[in-house]
C-alpha cells in the first residue's frame, strides 16, 4: 500500500500483524451500544484505530425516517475511547447539505487526518470526499463529486499511494455503461495539502458483457470495496465490482468481478468474473492478499442457503484468485458457520500461517450472525469463532474487522444494543484473544 505507505498501512481497518493466530473460543466485548440519538445509529462500516491515542474512528449512516432527505440528522463522524468505554464523541453531523450525507464507507486515518466520503449530499447531491483534522478538530470538504464523468455516490474506503495521493471508487457515474446512472469510476486526489486538492478519473466502468446492448466490455459496475495493493513493487492496485461481468441465468446484470488498474496509465484488466454458482456473487468487502493470492467474499451465491431479512437467499462465499494466473477456489458458506458475509476479510498473519477474519450478517446458532476465521489457501472452509445473540450482545454485522495491537479486533453490529432503532441501534464490540 515504503515509507508513506507503511504508515497508512499500520492505521487501516485491517492490516496489523501479530505474532499467533486467535485462540479458538475468543472473548467477545461489548463496549458500547448506539442509542439512535446525536450518537448516531446502525454502524455498518469497519472502524479506523489509533494506537497511539487508543481511540478508534467512524461513520453511521443516516437512520432518519424521512429517508433521502434526512437533514439534519444525515449521519455521524465520531471517536470513541475503547478503554473509558464514554459515549463517543460526535465529531461531526452531516447536514444532508453541502457537507454531505450518509457516509458508506470506512475512514482512512492518514498522517493525522481521517479521510471518508459520503454517498450523497454536497453541491450536486452526489456525494463527497471529506478531510477531517484530528489535532484541530476541522472539517473539511475537498471534492464535491458531480456525477456524469466525475463519478457519483462513493461507498468505498480510501487507498493511500507511497507518494501521498488517494485513490478511491464511486460506485455509479462514470461515461461507461450502465444508463444514465453509470457503472462507476475509479479516481485520484492529488495535492491533498493544497488549498484545493485535485480529483480525478483515471478510468470509468463499462458494465456487464454486451451491458443490455451498449457494448459493455464486461469489466464490472458498481465498485464498492477498498482497492489494494498485491505487490509494494507496483503501481497496480486489485479491488472488485458487485455487479457486471459475465451475465450468467443467475445474473442477468452479471455477477460481479476482480479487477486490477494502474492509476500511473489507467489501464484496467479484469482478473475474474464471477459465474453465480459455486464461485459466488456479489464480491463487495475487504479484499486481501498473501502477495500471490487475492482473496475476499461473495456476499451471496455458492451452494448453500441461508434465511436474511426473512427471506431465503444463497450464503456467500470464501475465495481465492490469483494476482496472475493460476488456480482458483472458493468455499461456500452455510447457516452453520454464517451467511452473507458483506464486510469481508481481515488477514492475520503468524510466523508461518496467515488467517483470515470476517464477519457474517447471518447465520450461525441464532441465525444473527457470526466472526468467522479462515485459513489462506486452497479448500479451506470459514470456521466460526463466535455467534451473535442478539440483545446486548448485537447483531447482523455488516462492516469489516479492525486489528488491535497486541491482539484481538474491535467491530460494529448494525443492530442490537440497547432497545431503540428497531432492532437495536447497533453496538461496537472488541474480540478479544
């Protein structure tokens, strides 16, 4: 992700390394419980963590009745202190107007600033890049996204380069395919200590095979998770789409890829798209790599089903593609050991073995959800390590895991918690070894 990029790396949701695997029975924590208030409501991202100050950052989104036209309450940016366990600081209240609303995707702590982006509001009502100042408490706007060619509603995190600059998706806009909305875009923010700093489109989607007859190129539409990097001695970064590539009869808008771009020259080639059968559908949370390998989860398909909302859908899956060629694997998962698996993987690396962590919005004893581990590499089925109860326990998780040093992982549920919301108004959880 040398030098700069080794300093964001220690600070993103998921990249610290420690020295075993969890044990199998860990310890699950609930530190706080949201109540739907000025605090903010139904987390659904990862958590931005640092270890120096002990606190950790994020996002909820917007929870208000009234839908799209949420102001004032468009959701929140705030810290909590995971050692006094006080309600968390609001940092910021997004408005629904110029300073955006509903933020999707995961912060990026940065050199003492949190980066984020809203899927809406700004001066185009397409969303926002954001830039939130620690030691000063500023926060400010950097780029107005406004739809077309400029890209339009970013759900994804951030990605810092080793000179300093942003890259990031948006999940529609772009002048590929896909209709007026777009298929989405990958861009660049240069100059980020600038008054004004600069945002670009280095490459725009095109959609599924044949896009419904707009020639699409089957590259994807729809990025929505973190783009990474595979190799520190490359510019190419690897992300996916939740939608476009091969249609398939159980994708007529195709079933999502695994794409690389190089934002040196904008070139884009897709790695894998995904058939909707055992192989999964749906690729959206975090990716990562052993530095040969891709792997990540499907949020639906394989060959299992699973009961969300409700209502009956395939579980997901666990899989592995290769950075260049090679073999590929995916394992399915079930109600026994959680279904759809929105928020994706966090590695774990030991001396000799990596593992992978998750968590399921599904599944599990209470069918409420589960964390999950998995170890990298070939035919190697998720495991749970822990089932969400429900109450004050939380439940349905839906955003990635964060690494704590010295061990163990904070989160968020999207609901449970104290009564309110529903459901619950979510909670934040540490996993401890």
């Amino acid at each position: 992700m040398g030098g700069v990029r080794a300093i964001a790396v220690a600070l993103w949701a998921c990249m610290g390394f420690f020295s075993s695997a969890l044990h199998a029975a860990p310890q699950l924590v609930t530190l706080y419980s949201f109540m739907g208030g000025s605090d903010g409501g139904k987390p659904a991202t990862s958590l931005a963590y640092d270890p120096t100050s002990g606190l950790v950052y994020g996002v909820t989104p917007n929870i208000s009745v009234n839908g799209p036209h949420c102001a004032p309450d468009c959701g929140t940016l705030f810290s909590f202190n995971a050692t006094t366990h006080l309600p968390p600081t609001l940092l910021h209240p997004f408005a629904g107007q110029k300073d955006g609303a509903n933020p999707q995707g995961a912060l990026l702590l940065f050199n003492g600033v949190l980066y984020g982006t809203t899927e809406a509001g700004g001066v185009y009502d397409q969303g926002i890049l954001f830039a939130y100042t620690i030691n000063t408490n500023k926060f400010a706007v950097l780029h107005n996204f406004a739809g077309g060619s400029d890209g339009a509603a970013p759900l994804g995190q951030l990605t810092p380069t080793p000179d300093g600059d942003l890259l990031g998706t948006t999940s529609a806009g772009g002048l590929g395919g896909c209709g007026a909305s777009g298929c989405g875009t990958v861009f660049k923010v240069t100059k980020l200590g600038a008054k004004h700093p600069k945002e670009s489109v280095i490459y725009a989607f095109q959609g599924n095979e044949g896009n419904n007859g707009n020639n699409g190129t089957g590259d994807g539409r729809l990025p929505q998770s973190p783009l990474i990097f595979v190799n520190k001695d490359t510019s190419v970064l690897f992300g996916s789409t939740v939608l476009g590539g091969q249609t398939t009869a159980a994708c007529p808008n195709g079933c999502g890829t695994v794409f690389k771009v190089d934002p040196m020259t904008g070139a884009e080639s897709v790695v894998y798209q995904f058939q909707g059968g055992p192989d999964g559908i749906a690729p959206q949370g975090l990716l990562v790599s052993d530095g040969s390998n891709i792997y990540g989860t499907t949020s639906f398909g394989g060959n299992n089903i699973c009961s969300f909302n409700n209502q009956p859908t395939t579980c997901g899956t666990f899989f592995s593609v290769p950075a260049s060629n090679g073999e590929r694997f995916a394992q399915g998962f079930g109600n026994e050991n959680g279904g759809i698996p929105v928020g994706g993987l966090c590695v774990h690396r030991g001396a000799q073995i990596e593992f992978g962590y998750g968590p399921t919005a599904s599944g599990g004893v209470a069918n409420l959800g589960t964390l999950f581990s998995a170890r990298l590499g070939p035919s190697n089925a998720p495991t749970v390590i822990y089932n969400f109860s429900g109450g004050v326990n939380g439940q349905t998780p839906l955003g990635g895991l964060t690494q704590v040093a010295g061990g163990g992982f904070f989160g968020t549920t999207s609901a449970g918690g104290t009564p309110g919301c529903g459901n619950g108004c979510g909670t934040i959880f540490m996993l401890r070894p």
